[in-house]
C-alpha cells in the first residue's frame, strides 16, 4: 500500500504545473516592459513595468521573447528545479537602424550601418 502511494505522489509531482516567476532584461541589465514571454513557442506572459513576469510550466519548457528590437536566446527550464525563480532572460543583441561608431576588439574604431532605415542588423555585444 506505501509503494502505491509514493508512486501516485511521485507521478503527481512530475506532471503537475508549477508557477514561476523570471524577469525580461536588456543588454544594461535594465528591466524591459510589455515584451511577450513564449513557452514552447506559445504566448504565456508579458513583462511588467519591473520586467518580471508569472509562467505556469509543466516538464521540461523552452522559454523565449518576442522582441521587434533586442534578441533573447532561448532558456530551457525545469518544473523540478528547486526554486521558484527563472533565471533573468537578458537580451544577447539589439537591432540597427542607421549606423554607429564603435571600437572592436582591437581599439580599432569601425562604422556598421544599415542598409536602409527599413534594414535591422543584429549587433550581439
């Protein structure tokens, strides 16, 4: 009888959901409002004014953001994992229109610019 419940206490454990809470940053560690939280490609969340956001998950999730402006790479998370919060989505690049200065790794200073105002460049820093 002690097997049987252990293993629906267990099977209830892998597949419930969990809530979570994570925050959106940019490329200044600074919060980003209003972006879309994806779970496995599907709208879950939108950041709030301090860039947090509440998910509920199931398993193992692919986490990304939908932003017209900056780039995210794509976090997988866990609903096993011991803690509540998901670690910060921090933006890896921004988008170009236009054209700016900038040194390279050499101190050489270089200009990118875009083709058209219409073009975005993905500038990873």
């Amino acid at each position: 009888m002690a097997i049987k419940q252990i293993l629906l206490w267990l099977l209830c454990t892998l597949v419930s959901s969990r809530r979570m809470n994570g925050r959106v940053l940019g490329l200044a560690r600074r919060p980003i409002q209003g972006l879309n939280v994806t779970v496995n490609g599907e709208v879950k969340a939108v950041s709030g004014p301090d860039g947090v956001f509440e998910i509920d998950i199931e398993g193992t999730v692919t986490l990304d953001v939908e932003s017209e402006f900056n780039f995210f790479n794509p976090l997988k998370i866990s609903s096993m994992q011991e803690d509540d919060m998901i670690k910060d989505l921090i933006a890896t690049g921004v988008g170009l229109c236009g054209s700016i200065k900038m040194f390279d790794e050499n101190l050489e200073l270089r200009t990118i610019t875009s083709e058209n105002d219409s073009f975005k460049r993905k500038i990873f820093m």
